[in-house]
C-alpha cells in the first residue's frame, strides 16, 4: 500500500513550527526511518540522504528542469517530529544557496549532457546514501508495465 502524504497537513505542521511543508516532509521521513531502525534493534542517529532541491527563481522560465540533487547527513530521532523542523529547514536552505551557484548549475548541464556515460558514476554516487527523497509529484497519467497497471511507485 503506498504511502499518502496530506500536503495540508504537512504545510499547517510546518506553519505551526515556523517551518515549510518541506521541512514537515523531510521530518516525517526523518521520524519514520528512526522508529523503523529502532524497531528493528538497529537505532540510528543519521541517514546519508540525498534529496532533490528546487533552484527555481521567480525570474526563471516556467518550463525547464531546475532541480538539482544534494546530499546532506540527515540527523533523525524518535522525537516529536518537529524537534528537528528548523535544523532541516537550515540544512535545506545550505543546500539550496550552494545549488543555486552559477558553477553548480554549470555542472550540471555538463553532467547531463552527458547522458548514459554518467549512469555508472551515479549509481556508485547513490551508494553511499542510505535514503533517496522527493516530495515532487510522480507521472499523474496511467502507467503500464509488461501488461499491467502500475498502481504505485515508492
């Protein structure tokens, strides 16, 4: 069953602690990953994350990719979640100043450009996180896969 997340929810908890629905989000999955690891005898302190990073502009076109990944050591505690709200809110803003540099989306570019040839690189890169997270909105159009109906996707 896939897991639904309420974005009014997310955004009157965020409001309530000073903090954006994306702060309320990433503490969310922040307080799940930790119960879970304690659940199982293996409590954690941090998680290796990687995250996509909005470094949209108002002054930017409507049209054009202007998302960027980041990685960051996410702290997590069974805590209420909003006890790490505003340490987020602060890792998230670091990581979007550093994004939005003109080298970084350079980089970027260039790294996209080249296209299968980084597939490798990437997938070692992504070995060294223990969480990949986003909360941009997946395809909103039927999807089918080797005949059948794909009814979600984690």
């Amino acid at each position: 069953m896939p897991i639904v997340a309420d974005l009014r929810a997310l955004s009157k908890a965020g409001k309530l602690h000073g903090a954006s629905v994306n702060d309320a989000f990433i503490a969310s999955i922040g307080y799940g990953f930790a119960r879970y690891h304690e659940e199982m005898g293996a409590p954690v302190e941090h998680l290796r994350t990687t995250v996509a990073i909005s470094t949209r502009r108002a002054s930017d076109p409507v049209h054009g990719n202007h998302v960027l990944g980041g990685h960051f050591v996410m702290p997590v505690s069974t805590d209420h979640p909003s006890s790490n709200m505003k340490a987020y809110h602060t890792l998230m803003k670091e990581l979007r100043d550093d994004a939005r540099q003109p080298l970084a989306s350079s980089a970027a570019g260039i790294i996209s450009s080249l296209g299968p040839l980084i597939s490798s690189y990437v997938g070692t890169m992504m070995k060294h996180s223990d969480l990949l997270m986003s909360n941009i909105s997946g395809v909103d159009v039927p999807l089918w896969f080797g005949g059948a109906a794909i009814t979600a996707m984690y």
